[in-house]
C-alpha cells in the first residue's frame, strides 16, 4: 500500500534510494538513525519493498507478486528479526535469523527469484557486544543478494567497526507545515491541537501523531499545566497533595517531565525574545510573562536540571512520591516571591 510517495519528509534518505536502484549501486549494510517516532520502520518497509519489487524501478510497482507479498508482511525475503528479551538482541538470535539464514540463496518459486535478501534489525542497539561482532563478519563479507539494515536511535551503542561498514542515513525532522497537514488532513485533528503537537514534538511526525491524538496526554498535559501556573503561589501542603495526585501519572512520567522542561524552556525563551512567538505553549502567554518576572536566568537553570535529576531518578526506580514531592519543592524554592 504504501509508497515513497507516501511518506512524510525524508526526502533525502528516499532520494539516496531512488538513485542508487537507478544506478544499480545499492549497498550491503545500511543504518538507518533516528528518534524514537520518527518513522524508521515505515520508511524501512517501503525502501525494502520497493528494493524487491520485481520491476526493478526506484517506485515500487505495487502490483507485482512482491509487492502483494511485502504489502501483506509476507515476503519471505524481507525479515524483520525478532528477539526474545526486550532489552536484548543476544547473538544466538543474530546467529539463527541472519548469519545461518543469510548463506542461503534467495527466495525463488520457480519462475520468479527475490532480488535481493533483506534483513532488518529493528532496535539494533539492543544488540549486545558479542552480538555486533557476529553480525560484523557477515557485513564485512555479505553475499552478493544481501542486504542489512540496523535501525537505531542511538548509535554511540554501535562499534564502529560496525558503522563504519554501513551507509549511515539520519532522520532529520519532517517540516512543520508538512506535519500539521497531515494531522489535520488525514488524521481530523483539530487545527490548535495539531499545531501545539506539532511545536512539542519537533519534527518528529510519529510523536506529533501521538500527542495529537492520544486523551491520556491530553489529561496528563492539562493537569500539568494548571499545576505549573500556580505552583509559585502554592503552599507546602498543597505542594505535597500535588505530588501524591500525580502519582496516578506514573506510567507517564516521561510525558510528564517533557512537559515541565517544555514549560521552563518557553519561560526562559520569553525572558529572552519578550515575545510569545517562539513559545511552544502559545496560549500560555499571559502566565509565561507573570511567570517570568518572578524566576531568575539561574531560577529557570537550577528548574531544568531538577528535571533532569528527576528523569534519571525515575529510572533508579525510586520512591516515587518522596522524589515528586521533592522535585516540586524545588521548582517552588527557584521563584522569587
Ligand atoms: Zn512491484
């Protein structure tokens, strides 16, 4: 179903594609990098299906064999590897699903051969140490039909040996009107929603598309901001009931502190451009300006690394009320009357 002409943004990495199935000069090894949202496993499924589609095009025909069986998840030349932990891609999984699989010729039904063999290791920094030195043999010596694509969004996590083997494509942000379009065209996304989305999530269309349509953050959003309006104002004791209430988001956190960072980082913008234009909570004004007169430069720093704190915090596992409740005190503490 989908095709590049489909997909939002990228531009270059579709360009890089395009050209090189033209000029017959596709790669062995590909990492494709990017954040988590921004779209690294559909672009991978159209670039993979157009690679096999048996017209041999830089578009893929959609009406071959290979690209019925690639619209359906079925190709049998195009595999997805899977792993069993979640925070694991050992290497006996790298050994059974590539480097055993690989040596065998692709598919062929008799009248019609797959170009090529796909492999795509979806998460590749969960791939461990031992792992990527299994997966680095085959890359440095791939089969002629062989291609490898690592998705990731962190590639410190990758040896070098193995990225400077593969062709590295990064995912750069999609363009802000290109991201609204598509949540209020194809998604009926309200406009103010889906430009709030869209200055939150930077780019980041799969983000975008989540915030803009998710009421669990909706809520998450609106309870933080009303907390965030008052919070100078506030007593210790209604500081502490807060945090307790909070803990019903706890599954959320993260969404929860990206909203306070996006909070202070507006308040530090307004106190620097005195201007709502480049505040991501447009209609938070009125409250960013009173806000910022009563929060210094060094208020708003010690704010954001509080957040910072936080998140490492939460990731300790952490009694969570005591830390929320400290987190909040310290916000209070930054303002100045
Ligand atoms: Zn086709």
């Amino acid at each position: 179903m989908a095709n590049f002409a489909d997909i939002i943004g990228h531009e270059d990495i579709i360009q890089h594609f395009k050209m090189s199935i033209e000029r017959n000069m596709v790669s062995h090894a590909y990492i494709i990098n990017g954040e988590k949202g921004s779209g690294k496993k559909t672009l991978t499924k159209v670039i993979a299906k157009t690679l096999e589609c048996e017209s041999g095009d830089p578009d893929a025909c959609d009406n071959c064999h290979s690209c019925k069986q690639a619209d359906s998840g079925n190709h049998p030349d195009i595999k997805w590897i899977t792993h069993d932990k979640p925070n694991l891609i050992s290497i006996d999984e790298v050994r059974e699903q590539i480097n055993d699989d690989i040596i065998k010729k692709p598919y062929t039904d008799g009248e019609y051969t797959s170009r090529y063999k796909i492999y795509i290791v979806n998460d590749a920094h969960l791939l461990n140490p031992q792992a990527q030195n299994a997966l680095l043999k085959t890359i440095e010596e791939p089969p002629e039909y062989a291609i490898i694509f690592l998705l990731t969004n962190n590639l410190d996590k990758l040896l070098p040996t193995i990225v400077s083997r593969c062709v590295v494509l990064n995912m750069k942000p999609v363009r802000e009107m290109d991201v609204i379009n598509y949540l209020t065209t194809v998604l009926n996304v309200p406009e103010e929603q889906a430009y709030f989305s869209e200055r939150f999530a930077f780019g980041n269309l799969g983000k975008a598309v989540r915030l803009a349509t998710s009421e669990n953050y909706k809520e998450i959003r609106d309870t933080t901001v009303r907390l965030l309006r008052q919070i100078y104002n506030m007593e210790t004791e209604d500081i502490l009931a807060v945090a307790k209430r909070l803990s019903d988001y706890r599954l959320d956190m993260q969404d929860l502190m990206d909203i306070m960072q996006m909070w202070y980082r507006d308040i530090l913008m307004f106190k620097i451009t005195n201007s709502p234009n480049q505040l991501v909570f447009k209609d938070e004004y009125t409250a960013m300006k009173k806000q910022s007169a009563h929060i210094s430069y060094e208020g708003i720093d010690n704010v954001i690394k509080a957040l910072d704190k936080m998140k490492l915090r939460l990731e300790a596992n952490v009694n969570f009320d005591v830390a929320m409740e400290l987190l909040l005190m310290t916000i209070k503490e930054n303002y100045n009357g």
